[in-house]
C-alpha cells in the first residue's frame, strides 16, 4: 500500500470551549483530488489549517507523505495553499508574486525565470508578468494564486474556498480548468468548499463534515446515491424521505414498510437487523410522477412545477407523505397544478437510512 | 437654490483667495526687491538671500531644526508603526481606548500639551533642550503617522503574512518581505508629514527648548520681533518651497498607497493638514 499523501489520525481541534474538529481520521492517496465539504462552521477549514500548520492539533497527528508534521512550521512543510482571499501580495507583480517561494527557497535567477515562466503559461497568464494584483481581475487574481502555490511542487495543494469570490460562469470554468491542472502536474489536490456541486464536478472523492464531524467518506456517486447519514443526504442534493421499518433482508437489500405506501425492495448499508427504523431515500430525478393513476398505490397532488432549463422540478403534496419533489427533463409539458399523478421509483434507486430506535 | 451659482459666491471666493495668497505672493515679490522698507518695487536683487545664507542664527536655527524633525520623524514612525501591527490583533475594546489617545493627541491644542510637558520636565528635573524638543514634537507627530500607517494595516489581508509562511518564508522574513514592505508607502509618506510638522513648529519648540538652540521657526519669530527686513522674506520663501515639496512627496506617497489596498481610501477623509 502506498503512504497516504495526508494521514490525520486521531485529530482534534479545541478553541476554548469550542470543538472545531472531533476525532477525525482521514487518508487522502497521493494524486487524488479530494475535496471536504460541509456547511460553514463543520470544521473543514480548520482541518485544512491544521494540514497547512497554521492551527496545530489539539490531539492527533497530521502526517504529510508520511513524514509526522507535528510541531512542523508552516514554512518548512511540503505543503501550499490557495487561500480565499487569493492573499496576493499587493505590493508585488505577478511575476515576484509567483515567484515568492522560489526567492524564499533560494533559487537560482535563471531557474527562477524559467520556472516561473511555465507556472504562468500552466495557468494562462502569459503577458501579464508586470500587472499588480488590484490591475487583475477576479479570475486572474485566482490564478496567479494558484501558480503561485503550484511552484514550490508542493506534495499537497491546498485550496480553501478558492471559487467562492468569482461569478457562476466564472466559476465553472474555473472548475474545469483546475481539474485540467490537477491532472497535469499530478500534485494531490485538497479542496474545501461549502458547495457540493462543485466538489461532486472535480473530486475523485469528498469528505463531509457537519459540526466537528467526518459524516462520510466516498466518491461523489457513493456520497450522492448512498449517504451515510440523513445530514449527508440532505446536505448533496435534495431528498425525498419515507420513514420506514425493516421487516427482512440481509447484505445490502431489504425489503422495508414504508409508512403509507406498503412493502418495498430497498438497498442499504449491509447488517442491519430486522426491525431497524429507517428513512428511505429517493432523489428527485429518481422519482417519476405520471398523469395516469397506476396500479401501485403511491399518488400525489401537483402543487406546482419550476422550468429550469435542463430539468424541470415538480413539488407535490401527498396524503400522509407530506411534500415531496420530482424532477423531469424539461422538454414535454408541464403537469398542471392540482393535477392528480401517480408516483413510482426503481426499488435500486432507493436507498435506507437507518435512524436506530425511535429517532425520527 | 443652487449656492455655487450665486452671484456673490464666485467674487467672495476669489477675494478669500486674494487674502490668503496675496501675504505668500508680498513675501516672494518683495524677497527679490532692493527697497529695505519695502514700500515700493526698487529692482531686482538677491542680496538678502545671500544675507540670509550668512545669517550664523539662521544657520544654526536650520541645523537644530533639522535635527529636531529627523529625531521625532523616526521616533515617530517607531511609534506608529509598533502601534499599527499591535492594533491588528488587539481586541476591540483595546483598539477603542489606542485610537482614542490618537485622536486626543491630534484635537488638543498643541499648547495645552506642550505647558504640560513643560510642567512634567521641570518636575522630573529631565532638562529642557533638544531631547526635550524631540519628544514634544513626537508626541503629537506621532498621532499622525499612526493614523497613515493604520489605514493602509487595515487594508491589508491579515492572511498574507500566513501566505509568505506558506511560501516558506520564516515569520521575520515574512515580516519584512510582506508586512513591512507592503506598508513603505504608507510609512514614508507618514514619516515626509512629520517631518515638515515637526519643521515648521513654534508652539511646543518654544515651550520645551530651554537654554539651548532655537530651531528655524522661533529663530524667524524672534528676528520680526524687532524689526522686519527683506532677509525674513527670503528666509520665508525658502522655508515655504521647501515645506510644500516635502508635503508633496508626502501626498504623492500617500496616494500610492491608496491605491494598493483594498480600503487604501479609509485614511484620505482625514486632513493631511493641521
């Protein structure tokens, strides 16, 4: 097995009364780009801190390519990081600015010159090598960020929020161009964001976190279709739950009483007993309304449908199930408000929860 | 109604104007002119600028004074700029109670703390003098280098000098490659201001100076005490040339670092002038 680009063992971080991170174990492999995300305040940016040195653990260890980082200042770990604020020096170009590291490293002038003059062309600022940072735009002041912390060749790159200040367009883009860059130079990305959407478009797996907690770790399909946990559910993508028992079944496929619709196959996470109260997943686009009452059971009344271009999304209202939500392609027409339909999902596009005894 | 198209808004300015140029404009014209009474144009000369450059008290007076105005332009920026980097990561309230005496130093009348500071020397037995002078004009000055430097601390990213760090410069160097340099602007500019209010200072000089030199300024108030001749015009032209090439370079300094932060423009509400 290879030595894990970023180890956190045991890691925790207090502030005071406060518990940032609890107890949180983390591998993320050499080359992957991994992301963390979780709402503001779950700790993500901490963990980021603490990998980059600027917070040190409470308890645990941090280890970058197996070497232990504990009591590692930030200047002497193999680590860079794309802050949020972009922190470019205001007082510097972007040549001396992309440079910083290099200087600091005491390299040569004529190596100087060279490296930075291929960090420049990876992130596509040719021409640009005298601009001050405020003469850049948004983008552009992103991407000298970017080079700049690329230059060190740094084991890790570590990227806090780095899309968060550019517009929707901008930022799309952008993703596309870092999960070019990334594969490129080959260096293990780490990625925080808060935006599940950007993570799932350019991470080979994400980590979610909620309130000091590591909730779940997978690809985005495992995280998106198979959450751990009802935060995780809810938090990448919205979800439409049945509470539910499980009456049998065994390694991973149960068949489960959902309240108000009767005896459905469901996939889960292996072992559960019998019994164990659960909540059924369905995501939206997994959930089809048709205008025909069908035989099996499940109908809803239309309360009203968005167009969104892509998809179109239809929020019913059903007896006993409360609110739920069905999303379509957007081409055909649009069920009428009021409208009586009919709902039906694949048995492997349910996924079950299990919510233990009593909790809701 | 429209003030600026009143009919006695454009005279009445230009005659405030008149009033405020005409003495400067009287002081230039009549620094070149051979009339010693200066009741009329008599031709053209520039023997009292040479009287002037002769003049031992002048001479003297300008050595102290420059003296005086790089001692307390340091010891100022000293204070300013240990002030501004405590100031980033002082608590609110702390902060509250540092710009408070900052202000304080710059709304008090000058007189006011240089009779205290008279009054404080004499009891400690710290004899009056230059030293005295120094910490008089860097008791104020140093108001006014704070705010300067402040303003461009402010707009500066707390995360860049963690960004240095993890470029791999240590926290000294970070310091000086980062923080320090990225303050020049607003530093020098601060330092340019103190130095020309620290040069053209009466008040506090006279309070604090003792049995020792008197700077220029007291040295020009002590020669029109008795008589005024064309030499003081001269005298006066100088100091007016050289005062407002400093304040420039101050302006256009503090300009420069405007532009480089963020909120680089907090600090340019406040008068550059006292």
């Amino acid at each position: 097995m290879t030595t894990p680009a970023v180890d956190l063992a045991g890691v925790e971080k207090r502030f005071g009364d406060l518990v940032a991170v609890r107890h949180l174990d983390l591998e993320i492999e050499p080359g992957e780009f991994f992301s963390i995300i979780g709402p503001s305040g779950c700790g993500k940016t901490t963990t980021l801190r603490m990998v980059a040195g600027f917070e040190d653990p409470t308890a645990g260890r941090v280890s970058v390519s197996g070497r232990d980082m504990t009591g590692v200042r930030p200047y002497r770990r193999p680590v860079n990081t794309v802050f949020q604020s972009y922190a470019l020096f205001p007082h510097l170009d972007v040549f001396e600015n992309v440079a910083f590291g290099l200087r600091e490293a005491r390299v040569g002038k004529a190596e100087v010159r060279a490296r930075v003059a291929e960090a420049i062309s990876l992130v596509q600022l040719e021409g640009r090598e005298q601009s001050r940072p405020r003469k850049l735009s948004g983008g552009q002041q992103q991407r000298v960020a970017l080079a700049r912390a690329l230059i060190n060749r740094p084991d890790v790159l570590l990227l806090d929020e780095p899309l968060g200040a550019l517009d929707l367009k901008l930022r799309t883009e952008m993703q596309t161009q870092l999960k070019d860059l990334q594969r490129t130079v080959g260096v293990t990305f780490c990625y925080v964001t808060h935006d599940q959407g950007e993570a799932f478009s350019m991470s080979d797996r994400v980590a979610v976190m909620n309130l000091g907690l590591l909730e779940q770790v997978g690809t985005p399909e495992d995280v998106y279709h198979r959450p751990a946990s009802l935060f995780v559910a809810d938090f990448v993508g919205k979800a439409n739950r049945f509470q539910g028992r499980i009456e049998e079944g065994s390694s991973g496929v149960y068949t489960v009483d959902i309240a108000g619709i009767g005896s459905r196959r469901v996939s889960g996470p292996g072992g559960l007993p019998s019994g164990t109260e659960v909540v059924v997943v369905v995501r939206p686009e997994n959930l089809r309304a048709a205008p025909t009452e069908t035989r099996n059971g499940l109908t809803a009344t239309v309360v009203d449908a968005s167009f969104q271009g892509a998809v179109r999304t239809v929020r019913l209202q059903a007896a006993g199930l409360g609110e739920l939500t069905a999303a379509a392609g957007g081409a055909g027409q649009a069920p009428a408000p009021g409208s009586a339909v009919s709902l039906t999902w694949d048995d492997d596009h349910a996924w079950l929860i299990s919510t233990g005894d009593g909790t809701p | 109604m429209n003030i600026r198209r009143h009919p006695v808004a454009a005279p009445l300015s230009f005659l405030i104007l008149l009033f405020m140029w005409v003495p400067l404009i009287v002081v230039g014209v009549n620094s070149f002119n051979t009339q010693t009474i200066m009741a009329g144009w008599g031709g053209f000369t520039t023997h009292w600028y040479s009287l002037a450059w002769h003049n031992q008290d002048v001479r003297t007076g300008l050595k102290t004074t420059l003296i005086i105005a790089v001692a307390s332009s340091v010891l100022s920026l000293f204070v300013a700029v240990t002030g501004a980097l405590w100031w980033r990561r002082a608590s609110p309230k702390a902060r509250a109670v540092y710009d408070g005496l900052i202000f304080a130093r710059i709304i008090l009348p000058e007189v006011v703390f240089a009779t205290a500071l008279f009054f404080l020397f004499l009891k400690i037995h710290f004899s009056l003098g230059l030293t005295a002078i120094v910490i008089g004009h860097t008791v104020w000055n140093s108001a006014y280098a704070a705010i300067i430097v402040q303003a461009r601390m402010a707009s500066l990213d707390p995360a860049l000098e963690e960004a240095a760090a993890d470029l791999g410069a240590t926290p000294w160097r970070a310091f000086r490659r980062v923080t320090l340099s990225a303050l020049m602007p607003a530093i020098i500019a601060a330092g340019l201001l103190a130095f020309t209010f620290s040069f053209d200072d009466v008040v506090t000089s006279v309070f604090l100076q003792g049995a020792s030199n008197s700077p220029l300024p007291v040295v020009i108030l002590g020669m029109i005490r008795f008589r005024i001749t064309p030499e003081i015009n001269a005298i006066g032209l100088l100091v007016m040339l050289f005062t407002v090439t400093i304040m420039s370079m101050a302006v256009i300094f503090y300009a420069t670092a405007g532009s480089l932060g963020r909120a680089g423009r907090r600090g340019s509400m406040l008068d550059m002038y006292r």
